[in-house]
C-alpha cells in the first residue's frame, strides 16, 4: 500500500487550515477539512471492504477497487500466478513421474519404514494384486510366501532376490528384491521370471534330449565295435556287422545335419536377400516324390494335385527341406496301404501346400507343441520309425522365415493334414515371370 493518498490528504487540510487562519474563516476550513477527512475515511473504509471480499476470491475480477490497493493486488496476483504456475508444473512432473512408474515392466512397490504401501504401479496389480486402494496397508499381509517374508526381514539390507509364485496370476513365477533408500523408505521390485524359466527348462530339455538321441545310436555302435575285436569272428560276420553298423552311424549324422540346420534358422528370423530366388515349386515336389520311393513300401502310394505353373519366392533349400520333412513324417505314420497326398495349389493370394496321410492321427492336446524340438507324441513309434525329432521344429522355422507358419488338422485313428499358406505378392519384382 502507498502512502502518497495520504500525504496529500495531509497537505490538503494544512492548506485549509492555514488559509482559514489568513482568511479569518478558520472555523468553516476546519469543517472543510474535517469533511475531507472523513469522507476519505469513509471512502477508504468501502474500498478496504471490496480489498477483503475480492481477497477472499482473488481470480475474481474486481474494477472498483482504490487505486491505492491496486500495487498490492497486482502483488497479490502475481503471487498467486506464481504459485499457480508451480502447481501445474509440479502437477505435470507427477503425472510424468507416475507414466514411468507405471510404463516399467517391473512391479514396483514404495514401502515405509513399517512396510506399509506408499505407492504402486500397474505392474504391482498384475504380478502381486497390489493397488492404490491398498496404499497404508502392511505389503506382508499380501505377500505370504515364507521367502517373500524372509526378504522383508532383511529390510533392505542385503542383494538377495527370492523367487516365488505370483499371488495374482496363475502359473507366473515372479523375482522379489528389495532395495533400502536414502531416507530408510523401501523399493520392493518383482519381475516375472516365468518365461527366463520356460527357456532354461526348455535348454535342459534339449540338452537332455540330444545327450539320450545320441547316446541310443552310439551305444550301438560301441557294442558292435567291441564285437569287432573278437579275433575269432569270421570275415561273412564281420562284413555283416560292418553293414548294421551303417543306421546307427546313419541316424547319429542325420541327427546333427538336423541340429545344424536348425540352429542356422533360429539364429537368423529372416533370410537374406541375395538367397531368395524365384522357385519352382512343382519341380521341388516332383524331385521330392522320386527321392522318397526307397522309403515307400510296396503298399504305400502318394497322389498329387500340382498347380504346374505356381511358383513362389523364397529360399528354395528351405522350403525343399520344410516339404521333405511334411512329406516323410507323412510316410512314416501311414500304415502299409496307406495313402498321402500331397497338393500344391493357389488360394487367392495365398499358394498352398497340402500333405495329407491316413495314419495314426495327433491328440488336440498334443498339435500346439507338435512343433517343438524332440517333442513326441508316441515316443515308441516315434523311436521305430526313425524320426530325429526336429523334423517338425525345422519347417516351423523355414515357414516363420517364409511370412507363413504350419497349420494342422487331425481326428485320431482317421489320418492329419499338414499345410501351410505362403504369400504370392512377396515376390520381388525382378523376379516375378
């Protein structure tokens, strides 16, 4: 507030009072003056008025305030902006700092010093049943887990992480740590381990599944080396051990041929460019049919229905060895008498290829993980007819490469369809006829 109104109101009664002393009207100045004063007063005293009633809303606008409280309004109102503008910043920054927190893949869980939930972000309602609604709420009485408790115990003292299953999703293992921060609060991290798990099992799967598929042909082969060192064999004996000892030999190199080709397509999602060529598809299938006759017994026969003229782009090995493999899984479930098909045809803008065969047939149960490496359905018949167990996982992987994947149709005892929709439009232009 100025003091300038109040310094004039001053030398303004001086002068009257003075003039009424020269004037010898001192009486009527001094009522002048006194007139003056209160009617300041009572101005004053109504613009005071407006002042609080307008400071008690001051975003409302107010007009008919005194200019001598106008330098403080401004005051007030830059304050008051200031601090407005502080709050939508800090609000901006919260709501920032909650999409993080959210946004993590981990659950996070702010704790007390007592344990007591702070904040949580969505993954904690995911992975632990944790929400804001639970906020003040000890987290031990969630997390039950007598590992889960012996972390808390810690309090943060020490890097151990526990594993345990999540107490909110079914068949989710989750990993707890928890971190002690600069002002004794406490950071409880759960991260979903269920997938980690799933590949380390499926790693000791097949290493356990390669160690026993080699270790079967080489006992044989060690058993028929150690009939060799029997001086007394004859040379008819030796020559015909000699001979079996050609498919257990012959199943160990198909077995890493497999291997190999499987990992050189996990290893690379796409092929490259300079490997895709225009392939003619009929002829594949054709040179196909003329290997697979020494595998075919006397009774088996295969039917083909071929679009001569469809071909497609691709990696023409690839797609040789995904087709041969269809084809002689085919073969090798089909009872003697029985027949497979085998179509090539064009789908819209899709190609298809068909194998159909009358053998045993695949459970429901058993199609989504047909594909997965050593994975049998009858291990006993799989082991007679010879299979390496990879045939399937490698036209998976061909097919992925291929912008397609492998699809089945199957009633058990009545025969499976294997077939697979490859794209026609993904042929280069310089390649197309």
């Amino acid at each position: 507030m100025s003091w300038r109104p109040v310094i004039q109101l001053s030398v303004l009664v001086v002068l009257l009072l003075v003039f009424g002393y020269l004037l010898q009207v001192l009486v009527y100045t001094t009522m002048i003056a006194v007139a003056c004063c209160m009617g300041w007063i009572v101005f004053s005293t109504v613009q005071g008025q407006q002042f609080e009633q307008w400071s008690l809303n001051p975003y409302r606008k107010e007009t008919n305030i005194l200019s001598v409280y106008a330098s403080v309004k401004q005051r007030f109102n830059n304050t008051l902006d200031n601090q407005r503008n502080r709050t939508k910043r800090l609000l901006s920054t919260t709501q920032r700092f909650k999409q993080m927190f959210d946004g993590l893949p981990d659950a996070c869980v702010m704790l007390d010093e007592n344990f007591a939930i702070r904040a949580t972000n969505q993954r904690a309602d995911e992975l632990l049943g944790l929400n804001p609604a639970d906020i003040g709420t000890s987290v031990s009485t969630f997390l039950r887990h007598p590992s889960a408790q012996q972390l808390l115990r810690t309090n943060g003292d020490s890097q151990d992480e526990v594993e345990i299953p999540s107490p909110a999703a079914d068949n989710v293992h989750v990993q707890l740590r928890l971190l002690k921060l600069r002002d004794n609060s406490l950071l409880l991290i759960a991260r979903d381990v269920s997938e980690v798990n799933r590949i380390l099992a499926m790693r000791e799967n097949f290493i356990a599944n390669v160690s026993h598929e080699l270790r079967t042909p080489l006992t044989v082969l060690i058993g028929y080396l150690e009939s060799l060192s029997d001086q007394k064999l004859d040379q008819e004996a030796v020559f015909e051990i000699i001979n079996r000892l050609n498919t257990p030999a012959q199943r160990m190199k198909s077995l890493v041929e497999d291997l190999l080709t499987l990992s050189q397509l996990e290893a690379s999602p796409k092929p490259d460019v300079e490997m895709i060529t225009l392939v003619n598809v009929p002829k594949v299938i054709a040179e196909l049919v003329e290997e697979i006759q020494p595998m075919m017994s006397t009774d088996h026969f295969v039917e083909t229905y071929i679009a001569q003229d469809l071909k497609i782009s691709g990696v023409k090995n690839e797609l040789r060895s995904a087709f041969l493999n269809l084809v002689t899984n085919a073969l090798r479930y089909s009872p003697d008498g029985g027949k497979v098909t085998i179509r090539w045809e064009k789908l819209g803008e899709l190609a298809r290829f068909e194998v159909t065969d009358e053998g045993i047939g695949v459970p429901s149960n058993h199609i989504p993980r047909i594909t997965e490496r050593f994975y049998r359905v009858e291990p006993n018949i799989s082991l007679a007819t010879g299979g390496t167990g990879l045939g399937l996982a490698i036209v998976k992987h061909v097919l992925l490469r291929h912008q397609s994947k492998l699809a089945i149709a199957s009633r058990v005892g009545r025969g499976s369809t294997f077939y697979c929709d490859l794209p026609l439009d993904s042929i280069p232009k310089e390649l197309q006829p």
